[in-house]
C-alpha cells in the first residue's frame, strides 16, 4: 500500500482546504511533518484512520465518545455545521495482482439534531457505488484494521508497548492475524464441524437419543444465555438513558440556579436596542411606501404612458417644421424650373408631397398627457428612481427580518429564566436520577453475573456434546465412507496441529531475530542484550542479558524500553514484508541524542517503503534533520494560528525552503 494524498477540509484545526502529497520512493521514503505540540499531528494521523475506517478507526482525540459526538466535535469551530468537514485520501493497493488506485472521500455535516456522513469511493478514476455503499467491509478484507494498526502508532503507543506485558497483545496480534496463523486455526475447526455431520449422520440410536439430549440442553444453554444478554443489553440501555437523564438534571440544576439571572439584565437592554432600531426600520419603510415605491406595482402602465409621450413629442416637432417644409418644396422646384426649364418636375413634386403628407400624418397624434419639459424628464427618470427603492425596501425588509429574529432569540431566553420554585424542582429531579441510576447499576451488576453463570452453563454443555461426538465417532465404522472421512480428518486436524505448531515457532523465530536485529541497530549499549526469545504461550518477550541470564525489563531505562518497543513493531513489519506505511508521531520523547541518532540513520530511513514521520522541532533538530534529509521525500510544517485557533500545512521543514523534495 502506498499513500499518495490527504485533504483536509474544516476538520478539527484545519480550516478550509488543505492537502499534503504524501507519495514516497525507494530513495526518498520519508514525509516529514514537522508542528508544535497541539498544531494538529495526532489530528492527522486519526484523519488517515478516520477516512479508512470510520466508526471503528483508534483516533486519539475521541476516548470515550460516541461516533456522532465525536464527528460533530471534529467540525471546525468557525465553520457552519451544515457546511460539515470531508477527508479524502488517495492510495494504491494492489488486489489480486493489480495495482489498484483508491480515492476515498468521507464526509460528515450537521442535519437538525443529526450529523449525517457520507462515503464515496472511486476506484482508478471511476465511482464505484457498490463498494462506496459496503466501504467498511470492503477495506476490512483488503486491509483488517487489527493488521493496519501494528503500522500506525504515536508516542503514547510506543510508551505503552515499552511495557513488555502490554506487547504481549500486540505481538499475539501479529503472529495470528498478520503472519496467519489464525488461517490454520479456521481450517482445523472446519475440520472439527465436519466431522460432527459424519457423526451425526452414522450414530446409532442410543448415542443418537443422547447427542440430542446433549443438543437439546446446548440449545437451551444458547437461549438462556441469549435470554440474559438481552436483559443485561436491556438494563443497560435503560442505564445509559438514565445517566444521559443524570446528566441533563445536573446540567439543568447548575444552569437554571442562576446564569439566566445574571444575563437578564444584558438580555433586556439588548433587546430595548433591537426594538428601537426595528422601528427605525419599519419606519423607514413606511417612508419608503409613502414615496415612489407603489409605482413599482404600474410598470405596465407607466411604460404605455412614456410611449405616449414620447409619440405627442415627436408630433409637436413635426407640426413645427411641416409649414418650414412646404416653403423649402416651393423654393426648391421654383429655381430647379428656372434653372433646368426642360425637365420634367411631375415626379420630384409627387415625392415632397408624399413627404408632407406623411409628417402631417404623424402630426396628428392626439394630445392626451401634453407633459413639459421637466415633467417629462422626471417620466424618464422614474425606472431608475424605482429601483433604487426597491433595492432599498428590500435591504430594509432583510434588516427587519433579522432584528426580528434577534429579538425573538433573546424573548425565548428570557422565557427560560426559571421562576423561583424551579431550582428546588431540579434539585428533586436531580436526586431522583441518581438514585435511578444506582439502583440500574446494581441490577445490572445482578444482570451480568447472570450472563457470566449462563456462559458458564453453555460452555459446560458445549464440552459435554463435544466428549458425545468424540465417543460416536469411533463408532463411525458402520459405513467405509464416513470412517475413512473421520479418519482422515483426524489425522489432518493432527497434521494442522503440528503443522501449526511448526509454523508458529517459525514466526515467532524469525520476529524473534528481527526484533533482536532492529534493538541492536538502535541500542547504543551493544553487549547489554544478547538474546532476545518470545515465549508462545503468553506471547511475553524475554530479554537474555550478557551473562546468559534472563534480563529483567526494570534494568533498562526508560528510553531503552522506548527502543525495545521500537524494535518490535519494525521487527513486526520486517516480517511481514513491509506491506504497509508506516506512520510514527512523536516517537523521540525519553531517548538521548545518541539512541536518537540511532534512531534517524538505522530505522525512520528502513521502518518501511513509506514512513509518515510526525515530529516537533525539538526530536527532530536541525542535526537530526541533516542525518534524514537524503531520504525524505515531503517535507511540511504545521503552523498554528493562536488568535484564530487554526492551523495552516506550509511545505518545508523548518530549517528548509518550502522546495517539493527536501533530498
């Protein structure tokens, strides 16, 4: 898997859009990301796994929270939350062979009282809408989230790892779901189901009356035990709505016993101004109605009234020239016969009488307005004039609409100022809620441990009907079929089992030498660990000091526990071939500057094909930097706004230029 890109919009810190190019190569493999505590490195990293993985992603910053408080929370605070925040992340993967390029773009806004998310995937460049509907399960089969996990850690995960108990779990993870063996598991209970259809096929009538007695009672043990999750699902649904109402009464109670007092006042005054200045506004609109504004409503009319005009206009200038025109005719045909006494001047006289003829005709408009000069002009002007207003009414009216709605927001908070009886009130329901709610915890206390006695119950039934199938299928020689069937399936659940055995060593061997291997690169003490095994059972790493003998973990420091846990995860992804990026924040916290620098040369460059490496000026120094600068691909720092609590991806390092390769 290689990333290519990330975009942020309005999520968390990062407001607008913003994009990091992420791609790598074999000689650059590093994206450096440089920021300040509380820039937004984790929020980076939880986006990655919140684009993939939605409600089940680890994102640091949720705890405890719902899905939906969370989403709402990750919406920037400047941001309308209709508007809502998107993440997009391009990646290739290759499936079945192919290499495959993944757009992924995930999308959450606030609805009413809902946030609602949507995930649209495209797939080389086209929509695919199938897989955008089944995303969650889709990317669970290309890439388990247990797996993707091993590869995405911080500071807080190496500090917990550095605890050779709490790897236990890590590493168990790894070896059963990353290097498969959980795959040989399966295999051996297929087998183990299939021979319990033989068997249940071929028994004979006593061993048949009491496998199903045995069922019978397994089945009741399923319902009983289905019977007392719900109850215990119940109550502790009924729980959770009584601590929400818990919640709500303390809310309500330290709320209502005085903030609204305290702001009664403010909220009255500010209310007097928004009353005054909404009747400056209506006042103004009636003003406005009291002028030219109602001529807005005879558009038509006042057209037609300009044409009018315009016609009587243009009639009165041909009145006024026509006896100026009959006296040009005259002149011009009296001195053309003077002139020229031998041309015909019949066609030249028709055509000016036609001309004189025709202006007396448009002369003879009837007069209906006969507006002057300046009434006629204030005609012209009156279009423009109305639609000043108009513009005016309507910014008038959107300002009165708003003061309105101002107003209303404050009468309904000053509705909300309790009267005096209501504090008592609330005190009362508080009480009564939290007395609500202790009395749900202890039944469903009572509730549990009669789900952990009914687990019990089924798994003593489970075992009993197994020992049944195991006594029939000796039994099985009735057919040549069934008994070579439940032979050979015997002898394969053994060869699995062996097999499997042998295979785990083999795992656990070789992540045992690549742990060792990446902790002696990193340590700076060589001869302090000279072995390092892994106990199969308790997955639990032993350290086998200098003088042969087990190293307790409390001799190391601080720091080299960091290295040790640093260890096991490259370790980890050395085994695994180094499928996925890696993706360390602020992974320097305990460590001197010689482990340090062990740290920038042997592993960041080597911790795999893709290394996201998220760092504070102070773990990765301009010296460090100088040891990582020929491998780094990307190089951006975080840069946050304190007086807009925002944060801004400028490219470069910050001892670099914002040049694409800092190599």
């Amino acid at each position: 898997m290689l990333l290519h890109k990330i975009t942020l919009k309005n999520f968390g810190a990062y407001l607008g859009e913003q994009s990091l190019d992420l791609a790598t190569n074999k000689r650059h493999p590093i994206v450096l990301i440089g920021g300040l505590n509380g820039c937004g490195k984790t929020t980076l990293l939880d986006a990655i796994q919140l684009a993939l993985y939605g409600p089940r992603a680890r994102c640091s910053g949720r705890g405890n929270q719902p899905y939906e408080t969370y989403l709402r929370e990750s919406i920037n605070r400047q941001v309308d939350p209709r508007e809502g925040t998107r993440i997009t992340l391009e990646f290739t993967l290759t499936v079945e062979g192919d290499e495959r390029h993944y757009k992924v773009a995930r999308r959450w806004f606030v609805e009413g009282k809902k946030v609602r998310e949507a995930v649209g995937i495209e797939i080389d460049g086209t929509y695919d809408p199938v897989i955008s509907g089944g995303w969650a399960d889709h990317i669970e089969d290309l890439l388990p989230l247990e797996i993707a996990s091993l590869f995405f850690f911080d500071g807080e995960k190496i500090e917990s790892l550095a605890d050779t108990r709490q790897a236990a779990t890590v590493i168990e993870s790894a070896v059963q779901s990353l290097l498969g063996i959980n795959t040989i598991r399966q295999l051996r209970t297929d087998l183990v189901a299939l021979e319990r259809r033989k068997a249940a096929a071929k028994e004979d009538k006593e061993a048949a009356a009491k496998i199903e007695d045995l069922r019978t009672g397994l089945v009741a043990s399923e319902e009983a035990v289905e019977r007392s999750l719900q109850q215990r699902a119940s109550i502790q649904s009924k729980l959770d709505q009584a601590q929400t109402q818990l919640a709500e009464a303390e809310h309500a109670f330290e709320k209502e016993g005085g903030a609204y007092y305290e702001r009664r006042l403010s909220l009255e005054a500010e209310r007097t101004a928004i009353a005054e200045q909404l009747d400056t506004v209506r006042h103004a609109l009636v003003n406005a109605a009291g002028g030219a504004l109602p001529l807005g409503l005879l558009t038509k009319q006042t057209r037609e009234i300009t044409e009018q005009v315009e016609h009587e206009r243009q009639a009165t200038k041909n009145a006024q020239v026509l006896g100026l025109l009959g006296e040009r005719d005259q002149w011009i045909l009296k001195n053309l016969i003077q002139e020229y006494p031998e041309v015909e001047l019949g066609v030249l006289e028709q055509r000016l009488a036609e001309d004189r003829q025709q202006r007396e005709n448009q002369a003879a408009v009837e007069t209906v307005y006969g507006l002057s000069n300046d009434a006629y002009d204030q005609l012209r002007a009156l279009p423009q004039i109305l639609e000043m207003e108009q513009q005016r009414a309507s910014e008038l009216i959107e300002e009165a609409k708003r003061l309105t709605e101002q107003t209303e927001n404050i009468d309904r908070q000053l509705a909300g100022v309790p009267a005096g009886d209501v504090i008592s009130q609330r005190l009362e329901e508080r009480d009564s809620a939290i007395r609500r709610v202790a009395q749900l915890e202890e039944a469903l206390s009572t509730a549990s441990t009669d789900y952990e006695r009914s687990l019990r119950q089924r798994e003593q039934a489970s075992v009993a009907l197994e020992r049944a199938y195991r006594a029939n299928i000796q039994q099985l020689e009735k057919t040549e079929d069934a008994a070579r069937i439940v032979e050979y399936s015997s002898k394969v659940r053994d060869t699995l089992d062996k097999f499997g055995q042998a295979l785990l060593e083999r795992r656990i061997n070789g992540l045992e030498v690549a742990v060792l291997d990446s902790f002696s690169k990193l340590m700076r003490k060589s001869g302090l660990v000279r072995d390092l095994r892994i106990d199969t059972d308790k997955y639990t790493i032993v350290l086998i000091g200098d003088d042969g003998e087990p190293l307790e973990p409390n001799r190391l420091s601080a720091g080299e526990r960091q290295l040790l846990a640093v260890s096991l995860l490259w370790g980890i992804a050395r085994v695994a071939g180094n499928r996925l990026p890696s993706v360390i924040d602020t992974p320097l916290g305990r460590l001197d500057s010689q482990h340090r620098e062990h740290l920038a040369k042997r592993y960041f460059p080597q911790a795999s094909h893709q290394v996201l490496l998220l760092s504070t000026d102070e773990e990765i120094d301009e010296h460090l930097l100088s040891l990582l600068r020929p491998y780094i691909a990307h190089a951006y720092t975080l840069t946050h706004d304190d007086s807009t609590l925002t944060t801004s991806v400028e490219r470069g390092y910050w001892w670099t230029t914002g040049a694409e390769h800092v190599a």
